[in-house]
C-alpha cells in the first residue's frame, strides 16, 4: 500500500509497524528521508546503520561474507546486524544498486527478517 504522507504523520506511524515489516520512503532527493530516519532512530534508542546500495560491491556487503573457521564453513554477519539490540538499517539509493545480485539481497534480507 501506498500512502502519501507528511514525517510528522510518519512519526507516529513507525510507531505501529512490527519490526519485521519492511518501510520504503519515496520521495525528491534531498528532502530529509534518512536524516527523519536518523534521527527517529535515535529518538527510540535504537541502532542507525545507513548503507548507500550504489557503492555497494556485491551481496556480500549487504548479507555478511563467509569464512572458513577450523574447516567449517561459517556466515560474518554484516557490521549493521546485531542479535540483541534493535536495528535500523537505512538502505538509500537502492534504485541504484550496481548488480542485480544486490537488489535480489535486498529482497532476501527483507523476506528474512533479520532487521
């Protein structure tokens, strides 16, 4: 669904959203998206990690790397996860994304929930 609304209507709303709900700003550049984001983070005590999609390298940026530790193989979450506090990863610019592996990442990280 589609909404036009004002961040201060915002405001209120990202209050009512679950955590696994996935929220997408459309607007002009320039407007304050991600400084709203910022600084509504902030506002909740909750984690701000802002991510620009278009110098991103590859999925592994996004969705952590693998390594091999004592011959298992082993996934690196990515720096903006964490297991015990609240996250808000800001993804700007996903428009851009330089590899369709990254924005098919997006859609992964969206559909696990692991913000």
């Amino acid at each position: 669904m589609i909404e036009q609304i004002t961040f201060s209507e915002l405001d209120d709303v990202l209050l009512d959203i679950p955590p696994e709900v996935t929220v997408l700003l459309l607007g002009p550049a320039g407007i304050g998206k991600s400084a709203f984001i910022h600084s509504w983070a902030r506002k909740q005590n909750t984690r701000f990690y802002y991510k620009n999609c278009a110098e991103m390298l590859d999925i592994g940026d996004l969705l952590g790397r693998n390594s091999v530790v004592e011959g298992v193989t082993v996934n690196n979450p990515p720096p903006w996860y964490s297991a015990t506090e609240k996250t808000i990863l800001c993804m700007d610019e996903i428009n851009r994304c330089g590899q369709n592996s990254i924005l098919r990442g997006c859609i992964l990280a969206d559909r696990k929930s692991v913000v």
